[in-house]
C-alpha cells in the first residue's frame, strides 16, 4: 500500500529519513503516528527508527541529543525541527514487567516490530509513502480491533502496561479487543501492581476522557484490572454505570475524574486521599473539589447568588459544560448575566477591610472582625448594604447584633 499526501508532520521530517537513507540506512515512520494518519486523524508526535546505531547517526547529524540513548534513541535537532529517532532494536527479559533488562540493536526492521505491542502500532512507512504492514494491522484497523502482536501473554508479561494501553486505544479509537487479546488480560490483570500509579494513572485518565469510553471501562471491570487501581475495587458497578454515560469527550482530566467520582458516590471527606492515592496534582485535586460542589447544586436546581459567588464564574461555567452527563441543559446565557449582577465577585471587593474596622470601630482585635467581615460580606452580596466603605463603617457602629 502507498500513501500521498503525506501530512506535513511527516513532510518536515523527511529530509532526516532521506540523511540516513542517503548513508546508506533503513529509516521509517513508525508507531502510532503511521496509525493516525490511515485513520485520517491528526497526527501529535512523528516517531523514526532506523537501522543506524546511535553513534553511526550522530557521525551523520550534527546536532543530537541523547534523550535515551541507552535504549537507542536519540533527539536529532535538523533544519529547525527535533525528531526521535530510534535504533532497530529487540528486548531481554522484563523481570519488573515494565522495562526490559536490556536491548539488542539489529539491522532488521522486521525483529524491531515485533516487539510493538499491538498490530495497529506495528506499521512503518518509508520517506516515499510505502507502507509496511507485517501483522495485519490494516485488517484490525479495517475491523476496529486491538490485537497483540504476536503472543499477547508475552507481551503484556513483557510490559503490563500495555494492558492499559490497549483499553485505552479501545476507549480513544472506539475499537474492540481482540478476544485472545482480553483473555490474556484477564489473566495478566494483577501485573498491574507492579507498574507505578502515575503510569497507570496517565492511561486511564486518556480512557475516561475519550468520547467511546464505554469500550474501554467494559473490558477494565470484565477483565479485573480495576481491582489493581487505587481506590476501585469495590466500585466494580458504578465503573460499569460510568461506562452508560452519554458518549461525550470530557474537554479536561478535572471533567473527567469529577464526573466519575460523582458517579461513585465518594463522601466529601474521602475525595482527597482517593486522588492522592492516583498521584493526581493538587490544582487538579482543587479543580475536581470545585465541580463536585458545583454539580451538587446544579443537580439540585439552578444558581444562586450564594453558590455562584462561592464557586466563581470559571467553575460554574465548566460545570454547566458537564451537564449533558446527566440530561441537564446548560444555562451559559444566564448564568454570565447573574454572575455580572453580583455586587462583589470576592471578598477583597469589600470597600472595607480588617484593618479599616481596627482603626474605626472602637474595639480591641479579637475574633470580632472575621464575623463582622463575614456579615458585611453576606448583606452587600444580597444587596441588603451598599458597597461603600462610610456606609459600611456606619452600619458596623449602629449594629448590636456583632459580638464585639
């Protein structure tokens, strides 16, 4: 099979292709670059491998970088563009199922491929468009299945990871897994304690966010893959129920890991340590906080001034975009109107401050002035006192309700 018009992601990286082939080597587009471009999809990063050792591409190249030069690969830096090019390579043994204990460079692209993991990534394309397909990979992309390449319980044993992977790839591409493909999941699913929770966590946010998820959260509950990831082993139904979300991409991880939290019900005070636990970062911990408490009100009904001015317009706006998770309409319209309508959008807009109320209410410091603020924050927000600072001041002298 030959392709045309190639993208220009593979157009600007040509002439590092033609360098190597003009010294005499093999060189390729691999992975899963080749794969996105047959499936008409935008292509993110362009992966090269080459039959040149890492020191017979650095005598062609003048500017590299070792980037992994260990396993072979190194940053080609040519006319402006950087490029990842890897030596043909097969791998040892995998004694901690995610790395190989070493790689063997080869000149055969053929040895090189077969270590890939699936037959949808195992393709490679030659400068002039050639596709080599050495596993099928055209008919499980014609058919919509994630396939191993080669014996899939040696592959997973090779690197656990790459059962993620491939729920992930079923999750992002809306394929199926081939049923040899599942069953050696099924049987290799407890690898997965042995790969980092970062690892794992980068894949399964990629399957949650992905429009068909569905296809990927079946098969992570039917195989028990969920039973080795943080804080999910006894919600086996409620990943099954995510699984019957309207089939919509989540634009951010915070969309994602809010809405499925939500679905498993996670009390307030369990949320932090359940995302910790997934090595999630604190602002998106932060971000998830925020929505959950939007979508508690919005599920409820509409927006108040109260809720709105907590949550801010940002969150709410981002809430109101996760609605169609649960047949709710968005109110965008309104929503902006009622948040411009509020006198203050936090409490530094108050005219006054702690240090206003020292220096003119005739009371020493004490715990008075956090509940004063409190007060006044509440009455301006309602509207009940203007924003102004002698008027607030006033208030504050004439009211017998403060504690002072």
């Amino acid at each position: 099979m030959k392709l045309t018009n190639l993208p220009v992601e593979f157009a600007e990286a040509q002439p590092v292709l033609n360098a190597l082939q003009a010294a005499g080597f093999e060189a390729y587009f691999v992975g899963g670059s080749v794969r996105d471009v047959l499936l008409g999809k935008k292509i993110h990063d362009v992966d090269i491998a080459t039959s040149a050792l890492p020191d017979e591409m650095k005598a062609i190249f003048p500017k590299t970088i070792d980037v992994g030069i260990q396993h072979g690969t190194i940053l080609v830096l040519f006319h402006g563009g950087q490029y990842e090019v890897t030596t043909f390579r097969t791998e040892s043994t995998y004694h901690d199922f995610r790395r190989p204990d070493h790689v063997t460079f080869v000149r055969s692209l053929e040895e090189d491929l077969k270590r890939r993991d699936f037959t949808i990534n195992a393709f490679a394309l030659d400068p002039s468009g050639d596709l080599i397909d050495l596993f099928d990979g055209l008919a499980d992309l014609d058919q919509k299945i994630i396939r191993a390449v080669g014996d899939p319980q040696e592959r997973f044993h090779e690197d656990a990871l790459r059962m993620m992977r491939g729920l992930r790839f079923a999750s992002q591409l809306d394929f199926a897994i081939e049923k040899e493909t599942l069953a050696a999941i099924y049987d290799y699913h407890h690898l997965l304690g042995k790969i980092s929770i970062e690892r794992i966590q980068a894949e399964f946010t990629q399957l949650l966010m992905a429009r068909d998820r569905r296809n990927g959260l079946l098969p992570f509950v039917e195989t028990e893959c969920y039973l080795y990831c943080p804080g999910l082993k006894d919600f086996g139904a409620e990943l099954l129920e995510a699984a019957d979300l309207p089939e919509l991409p989540f634009e951010k991880a915070s969309h994602a890991w809010a809405v499925l939290i939500d679905q498993m019900g996670l009390a307030d005070k369990k949320i932090g340590s359940f995302m910790k636990s997934w090595k999630l970062s604190n602002q998106l911990i932060a971000d998830v906080r925020a929505l959950l408490k939007g979508l508690a009100v919005r599920k409820k009904g509409n927006w108040t001034p109260d809720s709105l001015y907590a949550l801010g317009l940002g969150y709410a706006e981002e809430v109101e975009n996760l609605l169609p998770f649960y047949h709710l309409s968005a109110e965008h319209p309104s929503l902006a109107a009622l948040y411009d309508a509020l006198p203050i959008k936090c409490r530094e807009e108050l005219a006054v401050n702690g240090k206003d109320l020292l220096e003119n209410i005739d009371v020493p410091q004490g715990p008075w002035i956090g509940t004063a603020l409190q007060q006044i924050e509440q009455l301006v927000l309602h509207q009940r006192l203007p924003n102004d600072r002698e008027k607030i001041l006033q208030y504050l002298k004439e009211e017998k309700e403060i504690d002072f």
